[in-house]
C-alpha cells in the first residue's frame, strides 16, 4: 500500500490512502478522488463491495482492481460491474502508470466533450452574417442528420474542428463521444497506435492493452485532423476501416468491428497530393463523399466585428471591464487581411483586452509591428512585424537557433508541448539544415 503510494507521488499524483473499503469512503468525505485503486480481498469491507458503493455514490470515479491468481474470476465480474481494469499481482508500477494514464486521457476527453456540448448547446449556431457562410451552415444541418463522411478543407484557422463539432452535435451521435486526433502532430508509429490502439508488449513501452481513438469513438464520432499529413501504411489501415469498419491493433490479431463517423479536414490540395503519389486515390473518393470548403476571414469582412465582440465577451470577463472597441479600432481590423484567419482574431483580441488600459480597445493595443516578446526572464526578440503568423515563424526560428534544434530544450522556452512545436515545425517546413 505504501510502497505504491509512494511511486505515485514520485509521478506527481496526489494520493490517498486507505486499509480496507471502510477507510477509502471515509477518505472520500473529505477528499474526492478520480481513481480508486483497490484489492478484492481486505478486511471489514473488500473491493467488490467498495466498487459497489462507489458506482453508486461517485459514478465519475473510475475503479482498478488487484487480484492474485486464484481470485481472478472475481476480477472479471468486478469488470463487468463497471470497473475499469485489473491488474494480477505482484503489480508492476509501470503496468498501472500506464493504466492511470488511459483513464487520465479518457477522463479529459469526456470533460472536454461535456464542456464543448454544453457550450455548442448555448451558443446554438456558427457566428456569421455572410451570405457564402449562411448556405454552409444549411449544408452543415443537413449533413449532421446523416451518416455520410465529410471533408472539410479551407486555411489555417478558418474553424475546420468547429464545423465538426458542429456537424456531431447536431446528429444522432451527439450523446457519444467527439474524438479528435491531430494527424500532424504524431510521428506515423505513434499515429498508427494513437488510432487503431496495441497490444501488450507490441513495442518498447506498451507496458499494457490500449484502446485507440477509434474505439474510444465507437458509436460517436472521430475528427481527423490535417488529414493530408498522413503516410502511405497509415492511410491502408485507414480505408480498410472505412470501408469494412474494421481493423487490428498493433501487434494485435483480433479483429476489432466499430461504428464510427468519420469526418477529415485539410487546409492542403488533396487532388494535388494525388498526382504527386502522396494521398491515396481511393481514400480521397471514401472521405470526400460530401465536402464542405471554409473561405477565409478576409472573404468574410462582415463578420469580422460579430466575430470581435464575440471574443472581446469571451476574454474580458477574466481579466477586467471593457466596454467595447472603438471605431478606430474596428476599422482597423476590417481592414487587416488575417493570414492566420478567425484563430489570429481571437489571439488578437485576446492580447488586446491583457494590453487595453481604457474602457475600449483602441488600435494600439494590437500588437501587428515592432514587437518585443520575451521568451525567458533573460532573453526577448524584438522585431518588426505585421501578422502573427510571420511571429510565430520567426520565434520558432529564432529558439531553434538558440538551442542549436533541441527540441525539448526549445519546447521549454516556447511553453508548449514536443508534439505541438513537431507540429508547427512541419506546417512551416522549417529544416536544421537552412
């Protein structure tokens, strides 16, 4: 009991402690606790009853069971009475790290779902008084009521994911999960196992079983995101899926049946991708059944200042009172083309209500030239320039310098994750060798 413990603590997770049944549901009237791990057999109240109690009285937590060999019939019924997993001792610490962190991930999922439902719920529609975007959001309504697979294309920042979202929570499968995966993000190993799951043992670290996206989608459905960026072996796997709706893990020999929607974006030229051998044909004909093309902001000036005082009530009541933009203001932002689309608004406005010192954001406090951004209590770049996109590309190019292209060093400076300035890094096509 104590020895775990102690492992958990060392990775940063608050741990509570508890002899029997009794003890945990004591602990739980001063300290709500997401996962509960537990032996079946203790004295005064054993795991069995203490799972009972807790899916009755705290349904959110999630439940692992330990068992020895000769009590693992007891384990399956446990499962099938909604615990999590089960683990045979003597237990390997890696074994339940590993576990905590699919239920960690899960937890996220369905919270950030559940916030996203919520606030879609609220907000009823996309925000637009542009006649193009007003036949996008009929087309949108439409499409939802199907099961049909969409493509949605259109630049950077232009809202893809909030058309997905859209289209989800307006079909049959609103009450499922919305699962998202960016395909940019993920080297193709790690893409493969984030989608499709493994085995035990399947590769270095597959310390246990883990359930891919696509499972964790079933009956709901899976974003793919920046579709365009995945490889040859991955986009096989991938039609295979879309056309039989099944597939193995890897490392894996069951075959695994799921019913999930399938809805891609790309802000790339797929037709162009075919031609030069990039993107499958026949995997573009499967997802391509009915596409819906997002035109950038700066064909869509008119709801510019809809979009603005939407963000403006979004970020100011976290920081401070602000009554609105000034006219000046607005101009201005009707004005500026926003290469990085709706995404640079609402960073824009964002950054604006943390410089505004006034009852209205005025021009100035939009950062567009002359910059000084300090990365490190020691080091800031300052630099001319006018869109955040030229920002971003320049501090990436500046810290990969900086750190001679450690990338973990460089994630640090830039307070982002590995896999986000991977990302970035790819979307700009940036090399160690320029």
């Amino acid at each position: 009991l104590e020895s775990l413990g102690d492992v958990l603590r060392r990775k940063n997770f608050f741990v509570g402690t508890a002899r029997n049944g009794v003890e945990a549901l004591e602990k739980f009237k001063e300290q709500f606790f997401d996962i509960v791990i537990t032996d079946l057999r203790m004295p005064r109240m054993g795991g069995a009853e203490l799972l009972e109690i807790l899916r009755e009285r705290y349904p959110q937590t999630m439940v692992i069971i330990l068992t020895g060999y000769g009590t693992i019939k007891g384990a399956v019924t446990a499962m099938k009475k909604g615990a999590f997993d089960y683990l045979i001792k003597p237990v390997i610490p890696d074994e339940i790290i590993c576990i905590i962190n699919r239920i960690v991930e899960e937890q996220n999922l369905r919270n950030e779902n559940r916030f996203l439902r919520e606030e879609i719920e609220k907000k009823g529609e996309i925000i637009t008084r542009n006649e193009k975007m007003k036949k996008l959001k009929e087309l949108i309504s439409q499409v939802a009521k199907s099961e049909t697979t969409v493509l949605i294309t259109g630049e950077t920042g232009t809202g893809k994911e909030l058309v997905a979202r859209a289209i989800h929570y307006g079909s049959p499968r609103y009450k499922k999960l919305f699962v998202r995966v960016n395909c940019a993000a993920l080297a193709e190993g790690v893409l493969e196992s984030e989608l499709f799951g493994h085995e035990k043992g399947s590769f270095t670290d597959a310390y246990s079983q883990r359930r891919g996206r696509f499972e964790l989608a079933d009956g709901g459905t899976l974003f793919l995101d920046e579709i365009g960026e995945i490889s040859p072996a991955v986009q096989v796997k991938l039609l295979r899926v879309l056309q039989e709706g099944e597939f193995e893990r890897v490392g894996g020999e069951e075959t695994i049946r799921v019913d999930v929607r399938i809805i891609a974006a790309t802000n790339r030229n797929l037709s162009q991708a075919i031609k030069e051998k990039k993107f499958r044909e026949d995997l573009f004909y499967r997802l391509n059944v009915v596409s819906i093309h997002l035109p950038p902001l700066r064909e869509r000036k008119e709801d510019i200042p809809l979009l603005a005082e939407y963000f403006l009530r979004k970020y100011r009541e976290v920081n401070k009172k602000i009554e609105g933009i000034s006219k000046e203001a607005l101009d201005f932002l009707v004005s500026y083309e926003w290469p990085g689309n709706i995404r640079e608004l609402e960073n824009t406005i964002e950054r604006a209500v943390v410089l505004a010192k006034g009852p209205l954001i005025e021009k100035e406090n939009f950062a567009f030239s002359g910059q000084s951004i300090a990365i490190t209590p020691e080091k800031s770049f300052s630099f001319p320039s006018r869109s955040l996109r030229e920002v971003e590309l320049y501090l990436l190019k500046t810290v990969l310098e900086e750190t001679n292209w450690n990338l973990k060093k460089a994630a640090q400076i830039l307070q982002i994750s590995r896999n986000t300035l991977y990302s970035k890094i790819r979307r700009y096509k940036l090399s160690s060798k320029e």
